[in-house]
C-alpha cells in the first residue's frame, strides 16, 4: 500500500511540475527547455510532497 501511495504521489507532482514546467516553457518561449524543468520539478514534488 505505502509503494502505491508513493507511486500517486509521485504521479501527481510530476503532473504539478509539468504543468509549471510548460507555463514556464510558453512565458519564455521555450516549451523543451519548460518541459525539462517540469520534469524535474515534478520529481521534486514528488519525492517532497510524501515525506510531509
């Protein structure tokens, strides 16, 4: 149960990292750029948001 809820949680910040990761990428014109920092954000989000 814990790896599956960690597995959700991991899920969501991703999708939350992603999604400002993009707006980043469209305000500066650069949506790769954007997408790579989504990426990592959401593993941040991911990783952080469990632990609270």
């Amino acid at each position: 149960m814990k790896k599956e809820k960690h597995t959700n949680y991991t899920a969501a910040g991703i999708a939350i990292g992603t999604a400002i990761g993009a707006t980043i990428g469209i305000a500066m014109n650069n949506l790769a750029l954007g997408t790579s920092l989504g990426i990592a954000l959401g593993g941040a989000f991911g990783y952080v948001i469990p632990k609270k």
